[in-house]
C-alpha cells in the first residue's frame, strides 16, 4: 500500500500561507517534486522524519510560496506529517507506540514505520538524486551541525551549504544517511533547536543555496574550514531509570540532571562542572559503547557524593532537556575536548 501523496510542481497558491496550512494540504507523507532549470540532474531534500523538528517543512514551505525555480531538480520527502499536526502543532516526536522513523532505515520493515522508511528508500532510488541533504531540529536549544559517515570533500561540500560544524559518525542507528551512502552522498543537517526562529532562518537559507547553486558536490580549490568532530559516544539511560530536570536534587528520580544542562551544546565541560545528581553506581544508572563496542561510561561521567560529573574533559552535544526524548534516545553524545576519538 502506497503511503505517499506525490506532487509535482505546486503552485505558490496552493501550498497553504503557513507551516498548518500546508501540512493539512498534504494530508499525510508526502513527495514533492519540483522542475529545476537543468531536468538532467537531481537532488533530494528529506525532512519532517520527526513530527517535532518545523524548520525543514517552514523552509520548504517558504520556498514553494516564493515561487522560485532550483537550479535542477528537486525531490522532497515530508515524513511525518500526521504526528506534526497531532495537537499541540510539532509536539510529538513520533505517534505513540511507533518507532522512531529514523531509526527504521534497516530491515526489517515490517511495521508502519518500517514500511514507510522503506518508501522513502524506494523513492531516492528511482530519482537517484546527486545529493540528499536530511534536515532536523535539535530537541534542546543549540548550535546548527551536520552529520555524516565518513568524511570526504563532497560531505564537506554538502554540509558547508548550512554550518561550519561536522560530526563524523556511524554508529550504526538505521538512520537514513547510514543506508544511503552506497548510492548517493548523504548528510544529516541539524538546523538548531525547534523552538528558535534562529534555526527556521538557517533552514530557509540553507535551502535556498542548496536548491540555487549550480553545483553541490566538492567544488574545487575550496577549504571549507568545517570544525570536525569525530566518533561521538552516546551516553543512554539503563532501563528502567528515571530522569527529571530541576535545580536540586530530586528524591523521587534516579537522576536529577540540571535545568539548564543545554546550555552545554557544544561546549566544553572540564571535570569539575556540575551535570546534575545520581545515585552510583554509574554503570547501573547509563549505559555507553565506544567505536569499538566496548563499555564507555566510567569515561564519560563519574558520580561522588550523589553528584554528576564529566569523568574527563568532554565536548557535549545534542543534550535535551525533554525527559521523554533522552529516555527513549539518549541524554547527550559527547567527544574528547579536542573534538578528536576517545582514547
């Protein structure tokens, strides 16, 4: 069964006045495909995996309402339309009991979720897009980053057209960029935090030099002057554990992690900063596996007199302070100070 409403070519008048509008048009996953000035090539936007990530649909929606022409060919994917618009309006990651969508990516596909990853797949494989550029939202507020595999000048190439920060990581989660790479370049855009009109912005400027520029992929004699972050670990919640946030110590939690504890994106914290409270042993409350499948929690937090602490200096990112988001994916992914791999 197809799940999918394809487009092509909306007019500006049809795509709604606002983000609402235009998702109660598309009434469901949808794929727009919009005519560029050269129809030899293409490229694909995918966004809206997470029902709670807007900056990918406002873009998209914007740029439809302008009616601009890319330079080629776009194909955009917008995933999760029905968990956007569950009230309140780009609130929930995912309905409730389904699978994270981009963590479906892997057989099997034998859910609803899988079977829609599945369509997404099958659709970048019959349009073949030069490059596919896969944009969300941060759950906590923060700085723009992109995500790739492996690093090479047209990751590099593709990433610089919305931030000057790149992950380099394969953790191996089913996430889209993981299962494409073999066919196509493919890099996750991270645009900021979903409630920052920063983001938004950068979600529409990005877009438009990637669907205007003549060429995407490894232009040459460029240094794109990316900060590179390599390997990240994530740090996750044992089963079973409890997580609040507050400004104290909570009796009622396992762990009490510091209000403000977002505020750490990409920053570094030095052994002695306060994360939040805990009762040890680390290993029984987190879970952590490194590159090479061993356990990484004792280098990543210590806990002394029911306090948390970095265990080393780290650099922090994608920290949440949505309890339901670090429990069913993780509290934050960390790297050595340096940006460079765990020893």
């Amino acid at each position: 069964m197809r799940r999918f409403k394809f487009i092509r070519d909306p007019g500006p008048d049809s795509c709604g006045n606002n983000v609402e509008e235009f998702l109660r048009w598309l009434d469901g996953p949808a794929c727009i495909f919009i005519t560029g000035e050269d129809s030899g090539r293409t490229r694909a936007l995918v966004t809206l995996l997470h029902g709670n990530e807007p900056s990918g649909a406002m873009a998209l929606q914007r740029w439809l309402k302008s009616g601009q022409r890319p330079a080629v060919n776009v194909v955009c994917v917008v995933a999760s339309v029905v968990a956007a618009l569950e009230p309140p309006l780009f609130s929930h990651r995912m309905l409730p009991r389904a699978r994270d969508l981009n963590r479906c990516f892997r057989p099997p596909f034998d859910d609803a979720q899988g079977a829609l990853a599945e369509e997404i797949l099958e659709i970048l494989r019959f349009h073949h897009p030069e490059a596919v550029v896969d944009m969300h939202n941060t759950s906590g507020s923060g700085p723009s980053f992109g995500v790739c595999t492996h690093m090479d000048r047209q990751h590099d190439a593709l990433v610089s057209f919305f931030t000057q920060r790149l992950i380099v990581s394969n953790l191996g989660l089913g996430a889209l960029m993981e299962l494409s790479e073999a066919s196509f370049p493919t890099v996750t855009v991270e645009v900021g935090g979903r409630l920052d009109e920063q983001a938004h912005e950068l979600a529409y400027e990005g877009l438009c030099r990637y669907f205007l520029a003549a060429t995407v992929l490894d232009p040459p004699d460029t240094d794109w002057g990316l900060e590179l972050l390599r390997d990240p670990i994530r740090l996750e919640l044992n089963d079973n554990v409890t997580l609040t946030y507050a400004e104290q110590p909570s009796t009622s939690y396992d762990i009490t992690l510091k209000a403000d504890i977002e505020h750490h994106n990409f920053g570094s914290v030095g052994v002695d900063t306060l994360l939040g409270w805990a009762g040890g042993p680390e290993r029984s409350l987190f879970s952590a596996q490194d590159a090479n499948g061993r356990c990484a929690v004792t280098r990543l937090v210590r806990i002394e007199n029911g306090e948390l602490y970095p265990a080393q200096a780290l650099k922090l990112f994608m920290i949440t302070n949505n309890a339901a988001i670090a429990e069913s994916d993780c509290l934050f992914y960390a790297v050595a100070d340096d940006g460079g791999v765990f020893c």
